[in-house]
C-alpha cells in the first residue's frame, strides 16, 4: 500500500531584509524562523528541515538548537535537519544531539545527513576537502552503527575505534529517523540502499522527472539487498502568492540575487529571465498561484513515486512577511489541492 504524500518546508534561515530593504540581524532571522516554524505546525504541515551552513547569507549554522527551541512551541510537525553536514562533523556528536531534540519533541526528531553542497565548514572545523568522499563514507558507516542502539564496536581510519560503546541519550522509542541527502550522485543512491535509509533528493533544477533513474537505481539495490524499499523524499525550491504573476515577481529579484551570488562562486553565469521562468514552467521551481504549485507537486509525486514533499520556501532577501504568506498559502490552499489530484 501506498503511503500519503507528505508536505514539509525547508530553510536555511536565508538572511533576509526588513521594509527599509535593510539586511536583518542574524539573531533575528532565527526568531523569524522559529516564528515560520511554528505557523506550519498551525497549518498541520509535517515537517520543517532547517540547514546548516557557515556563511554570511545564511543564518543557521547550528540547526539543532534552533529546532529545539521550536520543539518547544509546537505539537506535531517533525523537526529535522536539511542537511547536517556529516563530514565535517562527529557522528556521535550529531546522534547525541539529535536523539536529545526527539527527547524534547516527543519523537518527532528526524536528520537529513549529507556532504553539503558547499564547504565552508571543511576549513572552519579543520578537515581537509581533499578527503572530501572518504570523511562522508567512514562517518555515515559509524552513524549508522550508532541507530540500533546496541553497543557498537567499530573501526575506521580517520578517529580512534570504538569497542562495546554505548551512546546517549538513547531514542524513547524505536529509531532515530535518518535520511540521506542526495543531489545526483548514483554511489550515493546505493549508499542509502546499502545502510536501509530514506533517500531525501535535493532536485533544485531541470525537470524532476530526470531523477527517475535514480528513484529505479535506489529500487534495484534494495531488491539486490534482499530488502524493501525505504520512502523517498525531494527537495526543491518554492514560493506561492495568490496569482502566478504576483508570485514570479515578487520571487524573481531575490531568487536572481541569491543564483547569482551563489553562482559566481562556482563559475556559473548570471541567471536571466528566460532560465529562471524555464524553471518555473518545466524545471524544479515550483513558483506561482496554489494550483499551479499544486499541480506540479502533484506531477514530481506520481513521476517520482514519492512519500515526502519539502518546499524549501526561502529564497535569499525575500522578506519574513512574504515567506509567512507564502507558508499560509502552502497549507490552506496547495496541500488540500494535491491531495485531491493524488486521489
């Protein structure tokens, strides 16, 4: 059977401006997330993945505090990381943390693991980029020895082994949910296979339906494994005003910015209107009125076969006020349309 469709959110706590068009204060941008947060579980949203980053234009660099902090002032939705950056940190370090935020919120703690696809914490926490796959490989393998809870035994050649240790705080109950992020690599598809974790598919341009490979790659492992498959999730970028017009407009200005900026530190040109309104129209920019957005999350879901939908609805500048709208129209409109057309 089929699971329902989940819908989610994500942010990086995108540094954004007040009304003047000045940039707010870090500080505040973290309020303004735990105030975004707390508006999706009002809206019966299932989840909200904060990411983790170490530079200037985002504001979260430590998404576990953040998420305990909206622990506190929520009931439902599933708190979680989008991602943590599990190469430049330490495994156990990151199971302690999480397990402490379900403990907090009840079970509703999840964490996206992934090598992040920028790499200012490589130098910041003293890790050579040149070990870049083999940091991934190794602490993905002790993390996810870690999730049966049982005393572990373990060695690698990157930290000192491990023999009979136990790790706490425990999980309450069962297990810690952990997805993998992936952005288009096939080893990682199989890597997930391999440790029987959730694929979490960050699809942030093209057509979605290119992914469709990957989604048959991560099946044919599990049947090679002899097991069943776990669920699948995408990321993409997002943004809902109340006509498609109003919602390209107010959304084009800062999603060029923030492409640009990015951008140019990867040796990428700047975008134009025609790329971005490509997206919009066949790529992985799911930008416009409710039913447009709609339909295209209903598109991904039945081309992808996915159980986990996860809008990342900030897009650099973009003010909090809009993000909310945003947000609000996700949940009372978009979310009951795609059910609908999901049967």
């Amino acid at each position: 059977m089929t699971s329902p469709l989940q819908f989610g959110l994500d942010t990086f706590g995108d540094v954004t401006t007040d009304a003047s068009g000045a940039k707010l204060a870090h500080a505040q941008v973290i309020r303004n997330v735990v105030d975004e947060a707390v508006l999706a579980d009002e809206l019966g949203l299932d989840f909200i993945g904060l990411g983790e980053h170490h530079r200037a234009d985002f504001a979260i660099s430590s998404p576990e505090t953040v998420l305990a902090a909206i622990a506190s002032r929520t009931r439902r939705i599933h708190l979680g990381s989008a991602v943590t950056v599990l190469s430049s940190d330490d495994p156990i370090r990151v199971f302690q943390r999480f397990a402490t935020l379900d403990a907090l919120s009840n079970g509703r703690a999840e964490v996206i693991l992934g090598r992040g696809s920028f790499t200012e914490s490589f130098p910041l926490f003293g890790f050579d980029l040149r070990a870049y796959e083999t940091l991934f490989e190794e602490k993905l393998d002790l993390f996810a020895a870690l999730l049966s809870q049982k005393p572990v035994t373990w060695q690698g050649k990157l930290r000192p082994p491990l023999k009979d240790q136990l790790v706490y705080p425990p999980v309450e109950h069962g297990q810690l949910k952990t997805w993998i992020g992936v952005g288009g690599s096939p080893q990682s598809v199989v890597r997930a296979a391999h440790y029987d974790l959730p694929l979490m598919l960050a699809i942030i341009g093209g057509d979605p339906a290119r992914f469709a490979p990957y989604v048959d790659l991560y099946h044919r492992a599990f049947k090679e494994f002899g097991r069943p498959a776990q669920p699948i999730g995408v990321h993409s970028p997002g943004y809902i005003a109340d006509t498609d017009e109003q919602a390209r407009e107010e959304l084009w200005p800062d999603y060029k910015a923030m492409r640009d900026r990015i951008g140019k530190e990867r040796g990428w040109p700047p975008m134009n209107r025609d790329e971005f309104v490509n997206e919009a129209d066949h790529g992985s920019l799911y930008v416009g009125a409710p039913e447009t957005v709609a339909r295209k999350i209903a598109a991904t879901a039945k081309a992808l076969g996915i159980t986990r939908f996860q809008m990342k609805y900030s897009a650099g500048s973009l003010p909090h006020e809009k993000l909310m709208k945003s947000i609000e129209l996700y949940g009372r409109k978009v979310v009951p349309m795609v059910r609908e057309m999901m049967g």
